[in-house]
C-alpha cells in the first residue's frame, strides 16, 4: 500500500511540474534592449567572409553577474612576495591568462557590464561561444562624464579626465565590439531602466538581488542597401539672356547615421547640425530671393543625402541621375559634413577646434585660391579659426574620405566644411555618443556658424568686394539665423533611427524635411534609387529585442524559508499544546520508538 | 522557484488549521460531521454569494489587487449585506452538526477556514511557488489564512451565543452581542484593509496588525462565550 502511495504522489508531482513547465509565466519587468550590429563582408578577391559584431541573438533565461562579483579576477597577483606590488591595477590590463579566470567566472551566466568596464579587460575573450550565455552593456546616461549616480568611475578619482580623453576611450570600446565576431548576444540597455536592479557601487556589490534574465531575439534576415532616397530643394534665379541656366551652387549634407548597435543609430552623428544648418539655409535664402530686389544670380540646390557611412553611396548615386544641364551650371559645391561642438560652454562664443575647410588639388580642377581663403577671412571676422587642408585624391583609392571628393571626380569644384581634420576620426564614424549630442546643441555658435556659411555664400551670389574693413553683413536682424529652426530640426531627427541599409523609400523623416521645405517655398522632391553593388556587406535586422527580467532567490534561502515553516508549526504546536502535555507528547514518540526498535 | 517554498507555504496553509483543531478538539468524538457541514456549508453560502454580488453588485474598474483595493461605499455596503450570509451559513451549519458545543464551534469554523484557504489560495500558490520569480505573497496569503481562522474561530463563537443567547437571555448584553458580531462581519474586515492600504501599509505590517485585530476579537469572543457558558451552567444548577 505504501509503494503506491507514494509511486502515486511522485506520478501527481511529475504531472504537476510538467504542467507548471508549459504556463505563462508572468515576469517582473520587460524592458527594450538593443541588439549590437551584425554585419558580414564578403571579399571581392578572395571570397572570405568577415563577421562582425554578434551573431547569436537568443539569451535563455539565465541568472546574472555583475562586472564587480568576478572583477578581482583582474587585479595583478604578484609571483614573488618580495617584488614590489605598486603597479597600478587600474592602468595595465593583466595579460590573457589571468583573464582566463575572469571569463570562467561567468560561465553560465549573462555579464552584466558597465560601458567603459569594457577598457578593462579584453572583450574578445567572450567571442567564442560558450563563454557565457550573454552580455548586457549598459549604457551610462551621461557618456562624457563616465560616472552617474549608479556607476563607479573607471578613471583616477583626483584626475578628472578631459571629454576628449573619453571619446577616445569610447572610440577604442566601439571599435573593439564591432571589429570582432563575437558568437554571445550583446545587448545595449540604457543605465535608467536597470539601475533600481542592479548596483554597480563596488562597495555594496554583495547586495546584488538574484536576477534572471532572458531575451527572445530574433536572429534577423540579411539586408544590404538596395536603395537610397535623395531629398532636393531647388531655389532657382531668372534664366540668364540667352534662355540657359545661370550658374548654381551645390549646398549639400547627409542624414544617416552609423552605430554599433542600429537600433541606437536616432543621434545626430558626431553631433552633426549639418542637416538642421541647411535646411536654415535654404529659409534664409529663399526669403532673400522672394524679395526681386534681393534676388540672388545663382540657382541654389539643397541636397540631402544618405549612405555617407558606406563611402558615400547616396552622394554617388545622386550625382550621376542629376540633370546634365545643372551640372554643367554647377560653379561650387559646398558641402558640409559635421558641424558640431562638444563644450557647453555658453559664454564662450569661440568654437573648440575651429573648424576645417577640406580641398582637393592636383588633377585638371583646380579650385581658385581666393574662395577657401574668403572663407577663412570671413570666419575670422566671426571669431571662428579655420584651416585649410588640401589632399591629393588618389584614383586607385575607392576611398572617399570626404564628399567633396565624389564631385571632384566628376569634375566639380567642392569644398567641405567640416569639424574634423581628418576623416578617420573614431568619432566621426558615428558612436554612441550621438544620442546625447543632441541633447544641447550650443545656441549662439550654431547661429554663428550658419551665419558664417551665409555670408560666404552671399558674397559669391551678390559678387561682393572682399575688404574686411568693408564688410557688410547682410544676415541680421530680419535675416539673422534662427537656432530654433537647427533644433527643431535636431529635435525631430533624433527620434528615428537613420542608419542606411534599414531605410526605406518612404521614411517619415524625410517626408517631414520635404514638408519643411516646402513650407518655406522650395521646389522639392524626393528621390529613390536602387542600388547594386558589386562588393556588399550585409547587415542583419532583428536590432531590438524584449528583456525580460525574473527575481529570484537562491535555493538556500528557499531552504531556510522551509525550515523556518517548520520551526513556525513547531512553535505554534507548543503554544497551543501547553509545555507539559507537549514535553509527554514527544517523550511518548520516543518510547513508541524504542519500543519498534 | 523550487519545491521547498512551496512546501513552506502549503505546511502554513494546511497544517496549522489542522494543529490547532486536533488540540482544541483532542479526545473528543463526533468531529467529521462538523467538518463535513461546514465544509457545505461554506460552499454553499460561497456559492450564493457570487450569485447575488454577480447580480446586485456594480461594475467597477479596478482589478484584483493584494492590498491596494479603493473603497467604494455602495459596492461596500452591498457587500456587507451579501456577506451576511456568512452568518447564516455558519448558523446552519452550527445547527446540523451533532455533540458538544466546543466541538460544534471548532469544527464548523476549522472547516470553514480550510474550505476557504484551499479554493482561494492553494492552486495559486501551487502555481506562484513553482515559478521562477521569487514572491513573498504565497506565504503572506498563507500566514493571512491563518489569521483569518482565528476570525472564524471568533466569529462562530459569536454566532453561537447569539444562537443560544438570544431565546434566553434577552438583556443588555445582547446589545453588545449583537454589536460584536456585527464588527467582526468579514466585510468590515476587508474595510479596514482598504482603510490601512490608504496609508500605505501593505506586506508584512499589514499582516501583523490584522493578527493584532483577529487575536482581539479571539480573546474578546471567547470570553463572552465563556461568561455565557457560565451563565448557562448557573441557570442549569438552578
């Protein structure tokens, strides 16, 4: 009778956890993480195939590591008790075979990391599958400051480290994640919706609360760039005499961006006002032009641009559809590439860096001198420091470094005005620091800037003599540029991802510029074109995914609660039972007992 | 997450009614046909009174919460009126059942708790321990189920010497009888939940003031009953 008894309570237990197996279970929180970039390259000469990023996208329920619970792991253990042991920890990464015990820490679980923890120890470790079973990044709220209120600084306290020494490190973090393939899942997740979880003061790093985290992702489905959208604002003048076009200036930016994780690709890249900065133009001037008497002899174009990040593609693309009796008009292309300022310093009206007009020479175009000179003289006047930077293009070299290149080959004069001196700035690549470069665009140095572009341009339009001490200045007052357009502007593009190859004909984004322009009575379309390229890298989607978040508690204390159970029925029996008839009560179990025995 | 949390919680739930029926009730016979009629009992007042509150009670937004509930006063008085019932119920169930007095009372209100703590918490909390997120609320609901057998155990004694009180001795401590079970009506019980959530006290405090409340009117009830025990022993001497 017992045998079935309890062969039958053990078949009801089977059941009963089979069936608790298929429920829904109820999580405590879903939160949105962003997948980071996955991308594969194929050789056009040897057909090898480079992965980059991560190519696994599932997380099984798994419980969590912090950073801090395996970070002893990295302090330097010295071999001889003798030597002395002042080298700093923080500065030197231990070599890979101590890091060995640092990855093994994690193994089966999902590592929660802080974003610039990652510079202290070597990522590629985890490439490998089976490391862990994934990795969470979070993302601090404020980048340039590597410590908010949840997150430990990863620098010497008493040196405050300079922002430029922290792009750089953010650089090298990026540049790492995205080089490698890493065959974990990596999401990003933002500091603000994890840290009531998890604590990262490495001083209370005991009270981490037993989490379990688990990520349906899907793997996502290859996309290559198959087209491109081009938005144009034509501002035209009176034809000339003979019926043909005057001649036109080229005004050109670019609207897409890059991340390592695509669906965190929303930031103005390199905190680029270039599109807000156009589109400023183009009011500016087209308000001029409806006045007869201030009535330009030059055509305008306005263009907006995609595929920047794939060498630009869009740029290629546009220039050889656009009409032949334009570009034969065409006298100067202008295009601006990032416009930004990192220092939110107000009261400074001077602009860190300056900024930096790039030309090519050599070849059958030449630019005339005078025009990147006017430039510099104007942005003197302005209190801005340009440099002139020529280089030579090399026609093996595919390579665009900046746009001006593209309508240089075709035989245009173009100029771009750019923050960056060179072109393979980690920075400029596009980093996850463009979501929060929006977030405060200088207002005084942005309306300096589009004014300094306006006033150049005015002078090649009304054909101005060029005395400094004659200079006038025509945008003022009435024609004074407005910040509030560039930030409005800023504003709405920073709330859709624009990374290229995930962008389609009919991006809301783009019909809002087209509708912008429109407003202030610019001839404007928009264009798409397909793309076929030779050499393609191939990006895959299922960017985003859902985390969801369980809170556990360890077996023993499941245990403790049980034996507390039981200690709870035992006290109440004693109390309700009376001491002594509880003292016989046990003395006769023991006595029944003996007797068996 | 595991076995052993729900073990805990189902040892809380089960056991301690059981514990403490056998020793109120040691050595005493005629206990399975209280407990068989109050278990019916319960049922069947449980039954009826969705009935009605399905029929009379209006609709309301709010969801099933723990202990963030929002007082409504109609939906609450009709509520009061409807658990009445329970009043009936176990006064129906006190009549049928056969023996003494103590084992009538303990049975009926053991019996009664159980029911209630089985159908309301125990598939929940077989479902909720077994998950993999970690709740305190099973073994809240567990120790509230026992706190709510000390109510019962209270308010059947009450219904019992209204029962046997009331057709001989009409005096004024009937008034207070009379007051008494009105104050422990489960409703009222639920009011001063509500009234508590209000000032944010839910969890584990929540808890011991409702034992505090229910161990009050034990004592209370029991000494009225005991006095009208005494009552009655004096009369029959006579």
């Amino acid at each position: 009778m017992k045998n079935l008894q309890r062969s039958q309570l053990l078949l009801c237990f089977f059941v009963l956890t089979l069936v608790y197996n298929l429920l829904p279970v109820k999580p405590l929180e879903t939160l949105p993480v962003y997948r980071l970039l996955h991308s594969e390259q194929v050789s056009s000469t040897t057909g090898k195939t480079f992965i980059r990023g991560t190519t696994s996208a599932s997380v099984p329920s798994s419980q969590t590591k912090t950073y801090f619970e395996c970070a002893e792991y990295l302090k330097n253990i010295p071999t001889n008790l003798n030597q002395d042991t002042s080298t700093e920890t923080e500065d030197e990464i231990p070599p890979n075979n101590e890091q060995e015990d640092f990855v093994k820490c994690f193994k089966g679980t999902v590592a929660v990391f802080p974003l610039f923890s990652l510079l202290e120890f070597d990522i590629s470790l985890f490439s490998e599958g089976g490391t862990c079973k994934g990795i969470l990044v979070v993302l601090p709220r404020d980048l340039l400051t590597t410590k908010t209120q949840e997150f430990v600084t990863f620098q010497n306290e008493e040196e405050q480290e300079s922002k430029e020494e922290i792009i750089k490190k953010l650089g090298q973090i990026e540049s790492l994640l995205v080089e490698k393939e890493f065959r974990v899942p990596i999401y990003f997740i933002n500091e603000d919706e994890v840290s009531h979880l998890f604590s990262f003061d490495n001083v209370n790093s005991d009270k981490q609360g037993n989490y379990n985290l688990k990520i349906v992702g899907k793997p996502g489905n290859k996309k290559k760039i198959k087209q491109v959208s081009s938005l144009e604002a034509w501002l035209p003048t009176d034809l000339d005499e003979e019926g043909k076009l005057k001649p036109t200036i080229i005004i050109t930016a670019n609207y897409d961006t890059f991340s390592i994780s695509p669906a965190l690709s929303s930031g103005l890249e390199s905190g680029n006002n270039a599109v807000g900065v156009l589109v400023e133009l183009s009011r500016l001037f087209t308000k001029l032009y409806n006045n007869p008497q201030t009535k330009g002899q030059y055509n305008l174009l306005f263009v907006l641009n995609s595929g920047s990040k794939q060498n630009y593609l869009g740029t290629k693309k546009w220039i050889s559809s656009v009409d032949r009796k334009v570009l034969e008009s065409v006298e100067l292309v202008l295009c601006l590439d990032s416009l930004s300022i990192y220092d939110d310093d107000i009261e400074k009206s001077k602009l860190i860096d300056g900024l930096f007009l790039h030309y090519s020479n050599g070849g059958k175009i030449e630019i005339d001198k005078t025009v990147p000179t006017e430039f510099q003289s104007i942005s003197k006047l302005f209190g801005i420091d340009t440099q002139i930077i020529t280089k030579k293009i090399m026609k093996n070299n595919p390579l665009i470094s900046f746009e001006h290149e593209i309508f240089y080959r075709k035989k245009l004069k173009a100029i771009t005005i750019s923050n960056f001196k060179s072109y393979n700035q980690t920075i400029r690549k596009g980093s996850l620091l463009d979501l929060q470069s929006g977030s405060s665009p200088n207002a005084r140095n942005m309306e300096t800037v589009t004014t300094l572009i306006a006033e150049f341009l005015s002078k090649m339009i009304y054909k101005q003599q060029q005395h400094q001490s004659q200079f006038i200045s025509i945008f003022k007052n009435n024609y004074k540029p407005n910040n509030l357009v560039i930030q409005n502007i800023n504003k709405m593009l920073l709330k859709y991802n624009r990374f290229s190859p995930f962008l389609e004909k009919d991006e809301q984004f783009l019909l809002n510029l087209e509708n912008t322009f429109k407003s202030f009575g610019l001839d404007t379309k928009i264009e798409s074109k397909k793309i076929s390229l030779k050499k393609e890298t191939f990006y895959y989607s299922g960017t985003q995914a859902k985390l969801t978040i369980f809170k556990v508690k360890s077996l023993l204390f499941e245990f403790f609660v049980f034996i507390m159970s039981l200690v709870y029925l035992a006290v109440l029996y004693y109390f309700l039972n009376g001491k002594q008839k509880t003292i016989q009560e046990i003395k006769q179990l023991l006595n029944n007992r003996k007797k068996n025995n | 997450m595991s076995f052993f949390y729900l073990f805990a919680v189902l040892a809380v739930l089960l056991v301690v009614p059981f514990i403490y029926f056998r020793i109120s009730t040691k050595g005493q016979s005629k206990k399975k046909t209280s407990i068989l009629y109050g278990v019916v009992a319960y049922l069947l007042t449980t039954l009826l009174k969705m009935i009605l509150m399905a029929t009379f009670l209006p609709d309301s937004d709010q969801e099933e919460a723990d202990f963030t509930a929002q007082f409504e006063p109609v939906s609450a008085i009709i509520t009061i009126v409807v658990s009445s019932l329970d009043a009936l119920g176990c006064f129906l169930a006190l009549r049928a059942c056969s023996g003494h007095s103590e084992i009538r009372i303990f049975g009926v209100s053991f019996a009664w708790s159980s029911a209630e703590s089985i159908l309301s918490f125990f598939f929940v909390s077989w479902i909720g321990c077994l998950k993999p997120e970690f709740n305190w609320v099973y073994m809240q609901n567990a120790l509230g189920s026992n706190i709510n057998l000390l109510k019962q155990i209270a308010f059947t004694h009450i219904i019992w010497v209204l029962w046997k009180g009331k057709f001989q001795n009409p005096d004024k401590r009937n008034i207070f009888i009379w007051l008494s079970a009105f104050f422990i009506t489960p409703e009222l019980f639920k009011l001063s939940e509500v009234l508590l959530s209000k000032f944010f006290i839910f969890g584990w405090v929540l808890l011991v003031l409702k034992f505090a409340v229910a161990y009050g009117l034990f004592i209370t009830s029991k000494k009225i009953y005991q006095s009208f025990e005494q009552l009655n022993n004096n009369k029959k001497k006579n």
